[in-house]
C-alpha cells in the first residue's frame, strides 16, 4: 500500500531514533522535589535560549496557556486574545473554567493582533468592567494559516499593555517556526513578552511537551498552577531528554518545512475551485478554500483520505494542510497529484444533489 501522507498537523510527527535512544537513557529523579535533572536541564537550557529568568516543562500546550493565564488573570478579570486564537477557540472554554477570567476577542490583521486594537480594547478602571489582566498573542497564529507576528508589532503592543500594568503572554506553540521564518532569534522575539508557551512536540518532534517561560516570580506561581492541574509529574526525565534534542538539533529542519508547505501551496492555488490567500503562507501552515469548488469539505476530506492524503477541515469551506518533519518534498509532490485528482473527480453539493433546494 502507498504510504499514507498526513497533514492534518505537525503535532503527528514521530520521535526521532535518537530521542528514543534518549528516552531510554535519561537520568531521571523525582521532578516534584525539583531532582529530575534531566528535567532541570531542559529547563535551564530553554529559559537560557529565550532570554528569561526560568521555564516550566509543562504536559502540553493548553497545559502552558492555561497554566500561564491562570498565574495572571483571576476570578472576574479580562485577557485580550485574537478573535481566532487558540486558547479561544480550541481550549475548551478553559480560561472561563480554570482561571474564571473571560477572554475579549479583538480580530486580528491576518491573525496579527494590532495595537491600536489593544489599545482601545484594555478597560478603564470602573466599577463596570473587569480589569485587563493580560494580553494572549499567537505567534504563529494558527487559524490565519501559520502567520508570523512581526517584531515591530510586539514591540508597541507590549508597549500599549505595559504602559496599562497589564502583562502579554505568547501563545508560542510554534515559536520556533516564527523564529526561522522571520529570522529573528527566539530570544529577540520573547525579549517583547513577559510570558511565553511553545511546543516541543509539533514541528520539533518530541513526543510530548511544552515549555513556559517568564520570570522567577511568575515560574513559582505557575509551578503551582501546574501542581494543581495535575501537572506534577515524577521521573518525567524520560519526557524532558528527547525535549533537549528538539531544541538542540530539530530548529533548523523547519525551514524544511516551511519550503514544502510554500511548494504545496504553489501548486493549490494552480487547481480550480481552490483559493489560498499567499500571503499568509509564511510558515508550515496552509489554509486553503474551496468554497469555488462548490464541493462539500467532509466529503472532499474523506476522498483524499482514501486516496491517502490527510488533511483536517477548518470551516466551512476551509481545509488546513500543515507540513513538517515525516513529509518530505517527493510526498508533497505526490500529495499535490492525488489532491489534484480528488478534487477534479469530486462532484459539487448542487451536482450530488446535497444542496436541499
Ligand atoms: N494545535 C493543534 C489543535 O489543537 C488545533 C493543531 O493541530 O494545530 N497553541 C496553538 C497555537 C496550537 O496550535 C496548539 C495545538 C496548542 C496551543 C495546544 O497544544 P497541545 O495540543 O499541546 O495542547
């Protein structure tokens, strides 16, 4: 059988050999005594490349969001975040349900939170309103297809919030795609926020793991965030030692996969019926549109699963495409081939008779 290609996310990426190797070997202690020294390796090590005084090894992404906003907005208080974000749209309501804070959505330009937006939507101190207690950045933003925040438009918006007592996380999960695509280093990026989420297990490939980064007054209290989410973990060395390698050999493979999804995304807006708008093709994340198509995204998802492509559905219309390490430019060219097929084969809703007129 043809090998099968997943782009659904990068998030599906395996463990390397050598990660394994790594997981096998791990010096380990108990991490809730602060002893598993493999854990305070990473830890050390991915505070050291983002310029901030400690870091957390955290369960998950949502874990680091959550665990991040929960340490700075409480019970009553506000947090800006983009309208499309993903602690908005893909945590499970968990900012109303841990942190009892509620989020103001403020649309973004292409994901990009601007800051006259910010500006305008931060609360007055009055008994009516909650008080802003943070602003949540997505960098990249994953809904607007992998956009890259730019450096100037975190530097005035951590103005804005700063100039209002009020803190900017990053929801950084894939940080190190900005990084690379823009070219700038993970430390000049984060040098713009106070807090900071990334992930090791997306395009970096570790099996599981996120890291938070802040101050140390931020960490100790986030620390206890986490102890209370359950996120205490024992000897999580054997977690942490394939995270040293992500950081350490997995960066720069992105650009990788930033060229394939650049190629991928050549040849979509080439196919009739699919739009992608370009621009936003910065990173490993394509957001392609088929409404001209007229054919139905479940159906069309499901016939390029047969064929053997994945893919995840992201509206109505809209079909997500993520590239990363166990795709390679050949399955990107084949991938292309079989989408091509799919989609000329497919029939439209009013030709299936699907359209209920
Ligand atoms: N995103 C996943 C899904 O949840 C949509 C994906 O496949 O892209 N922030 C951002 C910007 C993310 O894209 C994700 C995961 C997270 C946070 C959460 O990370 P995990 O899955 O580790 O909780």
């Amino acid at each position: 059988m043809a090998k099968r290609i997943d782009l659904r996310s990068d998030t599906v990426t395996t463990p390397t050999d050598e990660m394994r190797q790594a997981m096998a070997n791990a010096e380990v202690g108990d991490d809730v005594y602060g002893e598993d020294p493999t854990v305070n390796h990473l830890e050390a090590l991915a505070a050291e490349m983002l310029g901030k005084e400690s870091a957390l090894f955290v369960t998950s992404g949502t874990q680091g969001n959550q665990v991040a906003i929960a340490t700075l907005a409480g019970r009553g208080e506000e947090v800006i975040a983009e309208a499309e974000s993903h602690i908005f749209f893909y945590e499970a309501a968990a900012v109303a349900a841990i942190a009892g804070a509620q989020i103001r959505q403020v649309k973004g330009a292409r994901g990009v939170l601007q800051p006259a937006d910010v500006q305008a939507a931060i609360r007055k101190l009055d008994v009516h309103q909650p008080r802003t207690a943070a602003i949540s950045l997505e960098n990249t933003h994953n809904r607007a297809g992998g956009t890259v925040t730019p450096l100037a438009v975190l530097q005035e918006i951590a103005q804005v919030a700063h100039a209002h007592q009020v803190a900017v996380h990053m929801d950084g999960a894939r940080l190190f795609n900005a990084a690379v695509a823009s070219g700038h280093s993970v430390k000049e990026i984060c040098a713009h926020v106070d807090t900071v989420q990334f992930c090791l297990s997306k395009g970096l490939a570790a099996p599981v793991g996120s890291l938070l980064a802040g101050s140390n007054a931020f960490i100790a209290q986030a620390r206890q965030w986490r102890k209370r989410l359950g996120g205490g973990l024992r000897q999580v060395g054997v977690l942490a030692a394939p995270g040293i390698l992500a950081l350490t050999k997995m960066v720069d493979r992105l650009a990788d996969d930033h060229a394939n999804a650049r190629l991928l995304a050549e040849h979509l807006v080439e196919m009739r019926g699919v739009a992608v708008d370009m621009e936003t093709v910065e990173t490993n994340i394509i957001i392609a549109d088929i409404a001209d198509s007229g054919v139905d995204v479940e159906a069309f998802l499901a016939d390029l699963g047969q064929a053997g492509v994945l893919a995840t559905a992201f509206g109505p219309t809209q079909v997500r495409f993520v590239t990363h390490k166990d795709v390679s430019r050949e399955d990107i060219l084949a991938a292309v081939d079989i989408i091509a097929q799919v989609m000329q084969s497919a029939q439209p809703i009013e030709e299936a008779g699907l359209s209920g007129g």
